[in-house]
C-alpha cells in the first residue's frame, strides 16, 4: 500500500487537529504571546515544529519499536516529562509583568532549542509521533513515506501553533494590568498541570 489522496487527505485533518486543540505547547504559546509577543516568540513555534518533525522521524525509523520492546523507557519518559512540565507550569505562575514593551531583561521567551528539546518529554507529542506512523504510514517504501509524514506534520504544524501564539499577542493590550497578567499566567499554569491529566492516568 501506497499514498492515496484519501490517506493523506486523512493524514493532513488528523495532524491538524491534533496540532490545534490545546496541549502543553499551545498553552506555553499561548502565555509565550502574551508576555513577549509575536516576533519573540517565533523561534518557540519553529521549535515546537521542528523538533516534533525530527521525533516522527526517530519513532518512524526505529524509536517507537525501543518502546515496545522495554515499556518502562517510555513509562520513565513521560514521567520525567510530566515533571518538567510542572516546572513550566511553575515559571508561567509566577512570571512577572511585562514592560511597556514587552522586553523585560530578566524575562525570555523559550528558545529555539529548548523548545525543539521540549517535544522529546512532551507526553502529547509522543502520542502524535506514534499515531501518525502507526496509523498512516504505509509499508510500501517506508523510509520515503515517513519523511513525507514527518515533512507533512511540520508543514501543518507551524501554522496551527502560530495561532495560539497570534492570540496570546492579542491579548497583550488586555493583559497591561499587572493583576490581570498574574490572573492569566496562573490560569496558563492551571492548564498546563491540567493538560498532563489524560496521557497520564
């Protein structure tokens, strides 16, 4: 079995709304736009993209199997990753205000790499990875057909990120007032923590 327009069509939706619907990174996207805006928070989205693209490659090449094979890696894997996102949860809480500009020295947004290294303890985009090859990639030239999963991912992915960090820039204007500000990080925070419930039970 091939690509079929009907497979990839399937493929596109479900890597679209796995990539919209919130999750840990759209809720750091979404409180990344909030407190330093679009621009500054593009190599976080790019990350995000990336880095999930480079992990549907490593699952579609032989990852996926490592955990079949030895389920605790993946069961210590998403238990480290569920507590570095309690840290994140914990840094968005107690984020101070934003400048009039937006551009506090002490305060910045995630970086390129630190976003890519994030999808790697990312519980959510460990689900995705492996949906994505299990599920819709054929047999019939493997190696090609993951690359083209992986690319397609990434094509649709960036998009749908921007937009959570598009609303966060949004809501800047609103978020001025520093007791506003705290209520939205510690909501963001909430969410985050919130977000760990269905992959984790």
């Amino acid at each position: 079995m091939s690509f079929t327009l009907d497979l990839l069509a399937a493929f596109t939706l479900f890597a679209f709304v796995s990539s919209i619907t919130p999750g840990p990174n759209n809720t750091m996207l979404l409180a990344s736009g909030v407190n330093f805006g679009f621009r500054r928070s593009v190599p976080h989205a790019l990350g995000v993209s990336i880095g999930f693209m480079l992990m549907v490659l490593a699952v579609g090449l032989g990852l996926g199997a490592v955990f079949k094979a030895v389920p605790m890696a993946y069961t210590v894997l998403r238990w480290t990753g569920a507590a570095y996102l309690l840290y994140l949860a914990y840094k968005i809480a107690t984020s101070g205000p934003m400048s009039a500009h937006g551009a506090d020295g002490e305060r910045r947004p995630m970086s390129f790499l630190a976003a890519a290294a994030f999808q790697w303890v990312n519980p959510k985009a460990w689900v995705m990875a492996i949906g994505a090859i299990t599920t819709y990639t054929p047999a019939d030239g493997y190696f090609a057909n993951v690359c083209v999963i992986a690319v397609l991912f990434a094509v649709v992915n960036l998009p749908s990120v921007c937009v959570w960090v598009g609303c966060g820039t949004a809501l800047r204007s609103v978020l001025q007032d520093r007791r506003w500000l705290m209520l939205f990080n510690g909501l963001m925070a909430i969410l985050l923590v919130a977000s760990l419930y269905p992959m984790l039970r």
